[in-house]
C-alpha cells in the first residue's frame, strides 16, 4: 500500500468515525432519560472492551513501561474527557458545550508542539481554525439569538477538551510503539474501565444514603451528583435494560462509536496525522445537527447550513 492510498484510507477512517461520533450525542441524550452520566460512560466502555475481545480475541506482548501510557489515554481520552463532557451538559446548554469542546484540535496541535516538539500552528492551520469554529458557532446555536455561559459548564466543556489534547499526545506516543491497533485500544478501555470501578462505588455509596436518585433534579450542586450516580438495584436495572431501545443505544456506544471508532480514530492518526485528522473533529457538531433534523425533527435554520458550509470551508485551509 503506497502513501496516497495510506492516507486516503486514514480519510476514510477519520470520516466515518466522525459521523458515528456524531450520532453519539442523539443516542446519549435517549439514555439519559433512564440511566446517569456515569452510568452511561461505565455500562458504554464495559460493553466496548468486552465486544473488542470478541472483534480481537488474540493477545498483544506489551512492554510493562507502556501500562503507563496507556492508563493515562484511558484516564484523559475516556474517564476525564467523557465524564466532564456529559456532566458539563448539567449546568450549561449543549450548543455551548459542543462550541467549546469543538476546539480540541487546537488543544491536540499547542500540546503536540509542546511535548513532541510537531511545528503544526502555521498561519493556515490557524485560519482554518478560526473560520471553522464560526461556523460551529453557527451550526450549534443553529440561528438562536441568546447566548448564556455559565462558568462551571463552560470550564467543565473547556476541561474536556484539554483532555482531549493529552489523550492525542497519548495515541501518538502509543502509535509510535507500532502495536495493533484493536489490542492498543483495549488496553486503553481496560484501563478506563479499572479506573470507573472506584466512581461507580462512590455513585452507589451516594445512592445507599439516599443523597442522590438517577435523573434527580434541583440544584447544579444535586445536578453535579446525580450525574455520579450508579445504581445496583436489580429491579431497577431489569426495568431499564427491558427497554429495548436503551439496549440498541448502549450497545451502538459500545460497539461503534467506542469499540471501533477508537480503534479506527487511532489508525487514521497513525496513517494522517494525530493534528491532521484531529482538524475532522469540527465536523462532529455539524453531524449532529444533521442527525437530529432527520431522526428528532429539529429544525435546520438557514444560519445552521451555512454554518455548515462555513465549517467545511475551514477545515480544506486547516488540510492546506
């Protein structure tokens, strides 16, 4: 395979994992109305690690000093980056949330230069950027008049894409190391998983006192720890897993947007560029937007589709 079909076949792996991310917002949104934050990122990334074993049931020699690295993937890319998205969603709306956590490619670009010494903030990167998150801006707020921040959502959706930056500095480390692709991503997830077990302890601890309910509401500070409940009630969990359609989004999370997906996102970094395809990640909010007109009937204004094309036209400046 030559390096033009190597990086169209990156392309091709980037683009189809940015529209399945894209998804996730829509099937996350269902899940909430029966499981928590925690719950969902727990139950997804179990699911994940176990159907990557069933994709790949062969083992990979990795040496003891990379656990390391690929603990802290899972702990930013997974445990930190996940969690800090949906609990951001608590106390601010999603449009502000998807705006913020849509400039993770320059947080992936300043950290990669920093730690891996990648000269990748040319003008045109930089352009590109900045026209790109305007039509983000457009394509969120799809043609809203109101723009309200609130600080600890805001820094909550700012955190997450920190995150984000230092799980990309991870992949490229991980890459360099040449190990397949499906073995790195689940080694990654066990990680992640071992990393949940402790917060799921803590979320039912909080349920055990009676401090917090699934979906409570009230306050930001009852927001906050309602989104770290977890719950071992059979009966509860019985009447929530009956319900086939939380089944379908959980395993689509698990499966797709997290089995394979990451394990693709890692190749198409391996074959394009961790900075490079990172610049796609634009185009996650424009999916959803698209996603939710077609399955949610929400409405696509005219401010939304040009902020569409707006988006696109940056990301070709960011590619140059």
């Amino acid at each position: 395979m030559n390096a033009h079909t190597q990086q169209a076949w990156g392309y091709l792996l980037a683009a189809v994992t940015v529209f399945f991310w894209g998804i996730t917002f829509v099937c996350t949104k269902y899940l909430l109305n029966s499981f928590s934050s925690l719950e969902i990122l727990f139950f997804r990334f179990l699911t994940a690690y176990l159907g990557l074993w069933i994709m790949h049931p062969r083992r990979e020699k990795i040496a003891r000093s990379d656990n390391l690295l690929f603990a802290l993937a899972g702990l930013t890319g997974v445990v930190l980056y996940q969690l800090s998205e949906n609990i951001a969603i608590h106390f601010t709306n999603a449009s502000n949330v998807s705006v913020i956590v849509s400039i993770c490619p320059l947080f992936t670009a300043v950290i990669n230069q920093l730690f891996l010494k990648e000269r990748s903030l040319s003008f045109c990167f930089l352009l590109g950027f900045l026209i790109s998150i305007s039509g983000v801006v457009l394509v969120c707020f799809n043609g809203s008049t109101e723009l309200a921040f609130n600080p600890k959502g805001d820094l909550l959706a700012l955190f997450a894409g920190i995150c984000w930056g230092f799980y990309s500095l991870c992949i490229s480390l991980i890459n360099r190391r040449k190990y397949n692709s499906l073995c790195a991503t689940r080694r990654i997830f066990f990680f992640a998983v071992l990393i949940m077990i402790p917060l799921t302890l803590f979320g039912w601890h909080l349920n055990a006192r009676g401090s917090t309910g699934i979906n409570a509401g009230g306050s930001e500070a009852g927001s906050f720890i309602s989104s770290l409940a977890f719950s071992f009630d059979r009966t509860l969990n019985a009447a929530r897993f009956a319900n086939p359609l939380n089944c379908l989004n959980l395993l689509f999370l698990g499966l797709i947007a997290s089995g394979f997906c990451f394990a693709a996102w890692s190749k198409a970094c391996e074959k394009v560029g961790t900075v490079k395809v990172s610049c796609g990640l634009y185009l996650i909010p424009v999916v959803t937007v698209i996603f939710a007109f077609c399955t949610l009937g929400e409405r696509m204004t005219a401010a939304g589709a040009i902020g569409a094309l707006i988006t696109i036209a940056g990301l070709f400046i960011s590619e140059h």
